[in-house]
C-alpha cells in the first residue's frame, strides 16, 4: 500500500540521478584546528609539513582527486616575499604592499590548505621585522662635516682676508663697506651749560596796574615774541575793542581772561638779556586770586611791584585795602629778597611823566617798605610806560626826561646782585 509507494517514488529519484551522473558530495565538516603557535618559516628554509586536506567541492560524478589549486598569498612585508619549493603546477597571485615590487613567488606547496590562512597571517606580520635589518644593512650616508671650533673659524677668516702673499688684506669686500668706512664717526653731543645767571621774576601788583602788559611788552622787545604774532594778537584785540590788550594776551591765553581783562592763574614767559636769563611769573592782582599769586611769589628771585601813577589808581591799590600793600607783605613773606618798584603809566594824560607825582608815590612807598622788611638798596623806583614801552630796554634821554638819572628797567635788573 503506501509503503510501497513511498519507495518506488525513491527509486525514479535515484534512477533519474543516476542517469543524469550529477552525485553531489559533500564531505563532512572537520573540526576547526587550534591557532598554531609555531613561526613560519624563513626564506631557504625547508617547507613545512603538509597540513589536512582543504575542503573541496566537486560537482562531478565522482570526487575529483586532481591538483589541488594554490592558495593565493599577500605579504604585507617592506622586503620581497620568500620563493617556496615548487610542487603545484599553478603559480599562485601574489598582492605585495612593499615599496619595492616584489618578485614572483613560486606556488605554495600543494598539501597547504584553506584552514592554515592563521600560519600566513602571522608569516605575514613577522615578515616586516626583517626590514628594519635589511635597511640597516644599506650603507649610511656620511655625517656632516663637525662644526669647527671658534679658534679654527678665525684662522679660516685670516686666511681668506690674507692677500696672495700672505699680507692682511684691508680692502673692503663692497660698496656698502667703502660707504660705512667713508661715514664720518658720530660725535657725542655734549650739552654746554649757560654760563649766565638765571632768575625768576614774579610781577605782583594792584589789579589793572598793568602787570600783563608789561610782560608781554618785555617778550616781545627781548625777541621772544615775533612781530606776526603780535599783529595776530592785535586783529583779536580790535575785535573786542580792546586795542590796549595786544601785549597782555602774549601772556593770558585763557579765553576769560580775555574777555574780561583779568588773570586768573600764574602765567610764565622767558627772556634774555647779555648778562642774564629770566622766568616771568605774572601773577594776578584781583583778591579772589591771592593763593595764585602767593604760589607765583615762593618761586621768585627778584619782586617786580607794578604801581599805577594814574591819579586814582595809585590810592585805590595802596591806601583803600588795596592789593598793593598786601602783595608786597606776602613776597618778602615768601622770600623775595630784592624789589623792583616800577610806576606805571607816566605817559598817561594824567599824569604827563610829572616830577611831582613821580615823587609823590616815591614818598609814600619807602617808609612802608622800610617797615616790610626790604633794607636800603634791596629795592629800586624806575619809571616806565608798559603800553609804549618806554624805559623797558632803552633808556630815554636826557632831552626828555632830565629829572632821572637811573637806569632802564632790564639795566635795573641786571644791576642786583
């Protein structure tokens, strides 16, 4: 019944495979050897022990017992592959990495089977040792010459610098040599000291008494102040109409200054004269201003007190609480030792360079100056005009002015010790 039909379907299968001669045969997988810990051998060397057959897969009738084809081998070493003893007929690939190419490899033995690809791999990664003694083999290029010692470098340096019979030649190498031993050698400036005396000179006065002008006027007649910029100073003058101002701003630059006709802070100039060398302080005369003028008085050699001989004027800053008197208290206070009394304003209409008001002020000065401190010949009366300028360098003759006999007022200053 049915067994018997279940086997006659069997015998057409293996009928029909028979006929057709396709037997497929697959052989029994073998048990995976462990990692041989054995090195590959080394070029020369004697092949080593056929391993187990590889697995083979055949489609023929019968299993095919024909040459095995070579495995393919990649060396990965920097020298050429070792040749192994010839015994398959098929010459194996060989992939070489090495920088140089590597020569054909004789196939590997026929007993070699898929499964020793764990011996290959290691052949492969010792191989590349054997580089570094294959290189050190190769012949070193030469070192470089040493560095000569400092004595030799010189020796060498004379010789070269010798002539052709041994004679020091001196003559430059090139232009730019010739040009820097043509160069003249540099001299050291040396810083000659003035031999002139210097002194500073603080101007102290009443308000309005004229002390910037007659500062101004002394720069600019000592050449410290050009003529272009006086005229500069002129033009702004008249803008303000304030003509009278032109020398007074050579030393008040502040624009309130200016506008109202005041110093406020202590200004400086400087100027020269053949004997000596002098530092204007023009201190202010308002009293809202005494600590600038008390700054200006500590720092003086020589007092320069400004009086106006304007009628009015005089007795405003001198008998009214004027600053006259205080100013002239706070400088021999603060050390002055020597004084300039300089009336001001005798070419005024009021007062038409007059004798009699010359002597006036004269008068009333000296004993308040006696008891202030200054001794007899520490302090000086000249006569001046600071606006015209008369009696500041030159002094006038005797045509003019008969009645003084003493000198201008830069001869003045000259004359103290």
């Amino acid at each position: 019944g049915k067994g018997g039909g279940k086997g006659k379907n069997k015998k057409k299968n293996e009928d029909f495979d028979g006929k057709k001669g396709n037997i497929i045969t697959i052989a029994k997988p073998m048990a995976r050897p462990p990692p041989s810990t054995e090195k590959a051998p080394l070029p020369g060397s004697s092949a080593p022990a056929a391993k187990p057959a590889a697995k083979v897969v055949s489609l023929g009738s019968t299993p095919s017992e024909t040459a095995k084809p070579a495995a393919k081998v990649v060396s990965l070493s920097a020298a050429p592959a070792a040749a192994a003893a010839p015994e398959a007929p098929k010459q194996s690939k060989v992939i070489s990495l090495s920088a140089t190419p590597a020569p054909a490899a004789t196939p590997a033995p026929a007993a070699a089977e898929e499964d020793d690809w764990e011996a290959q791999a290691e052949q492969a990664t010792e191989e590349p040792a054997s580089a570094p003694e294959a290189q050190a083999e190769e012949p070193a290029p030469a070192p470089a010459a040493a560095k000569a010692s400092p004595a030799a470098a010189d020796e060498g340096k004379k010789e070269e610098d010798a002539g052709p019979n041994g004679q020091a030649n001196n003559e430059p190498k090139d232009d730019a040599e010739k040009a820097e031993k043509k160069k003249p050698a540099k001299k050291k400036k040396e810083l000659i000291r003035d031999p002139r005396p210097h002194l500073n000179l603080v101007f102290i006065g009443h308000v309005d008494a004229g002390k910037s002008t007659i500062s101004g006027h002394l720069l600019y007649a000592t050449g410290m102040v050009d003529e272009r910029t006086l005229e500069k100073f002129e033009r702004e003058a008249k803008q303000k109409n304030r003509e009278s101002w032109k020398y007074a701003w050579a030393m008040d630059i502040g624009d309130e200054e200016r506008d109202k006709g005041k110093t406020h802070e202590t200004g400086t100039g400087y100027f020269e004269t053949k004997g000596r060398r002098y530092t204007i302080l023009d201190a202010p005369g308002h009293k809202a201003f005494v600590p600038s003028m008390i700054g200006g008085a500590c720092q003086a050699d020589i007092g320069v007190l400004i009086i106006s001989a304007r009628k009015g004027e005089f007795e405003t800053g001198f008998e009214k609480g004027g600053q006259t008197r205080e100013h002239a208290i706070l400088a021999k206070t603060a050390g002055v030792r020597y004084l300039v009394v300089a009336i001001n304003k005798m070419d005024d209409p009021s007062v038409e360079w007059s004798k009699e008001r010359y002597d006036e002020i004269v008068d009333k000065l000296n004993p308040f100056l006696r008891g202030t401190g200054y001794a007899k010949g520490s302090y000086e009366f000249m006569p001046i005009s600071g606006l015209n300028g008369i009696n500041l360098s030159e002094r006038l003759g005797k045509d003019v002015w008969p009645w003084f006999g003493g000198p201008c007022f830069l001869g003045g200053l000259d004359s103290f010790p």
